[in-house]
C-alpha cells in the first residue's frame, strides 16, 4: 500500500502540489535571482541616498528606506513550499521574476503562479 505523498499526483495537504528534486532546483535559482535582482535595486538606491545626506534627518530619512525594504523584502521571499506558487506569482507581477526563470517545472506549479500574477495585475489596474 502507497501513502498519499508517494504518488506523483496526490498532494499531502490540500492545494498544496508536491515539488519534484529538479524543481525544487529550478525553484531556487529562480528564487535567488529575483531576490539577487531586488537587493541589488535597494543597494543602488541606498548608495544614492547615502550619497546625498547633507544633515542628520537625511541619514535618518535612508534608515527609515531600508528598514521599510527590509521588511517589504521579508515578507515577500518565502521559501517555503507551500507559499512558493503566491511568492513567484508575486514576483512575476512586479517584474523581478520572468515565467522563462521557471522553465522545467510542470504545469500544476506554473498555473497558479500565472493565475496569481494575473489577479495581482487585475488588481492593480
């Protein structure tokens, strides 16, 4: 007799797909480059503000940006498994992450990334 989490296409918890090993290899680097992508724009940009304090409420202005983006970028780059398909989803709509990044996983995982980022730009507009 098999368990539910040893057949391919049976889900352990509810909505919740099973990631292959060479997916879960996709799934990081894609991961890391997004998130790679993201911190280099904050870095870039706390160079400039850095570049640009001319009294003490400036620094403190740029320790404000940083601690707003780092908590912005903490929420948003989950790694867990089950919140995976919401975070790429996520990372699609907002352009750190391009579907091609993603290529090699099967489509149970990229049709809810799409569907989220799809909702996410229905939202927006």
């Amino acid at each position: 007799m098999t368990s539910p989490s040893a057949t391919q296409q049976s889900y352990p918890y509810q909505n919740q797909p099973i990631w292959s090993r060479s997916e879960k290899a996709i799934a990081r680097r894609a991961f890391d480059a997004a998130l790679g992508r993201e911190l280099h724009e904050v870095i870039q940009e706390a160079k400039k503000r850095a570049s640009q304090i001319q009294q003490s409420s400036d620094l403190w202005d740029l320790e404000h940006y940083l601690t707003q983006r780092r908590r912005e970028i903490d929420r948003k780059y989950d790694y867990r498994n089950s919140r995976l398909t919401d975070v790429f989803g996520k990372l699609l709509h907002e352009g750190w992450l391009e579907e091609k990044e993603l290529h090699g996983l099967r489509e149970d995982k990229l049709r809810p990334i799409r569907s989220c980022a799809k909702l996410l730009a229905e939202d927006a507009a």
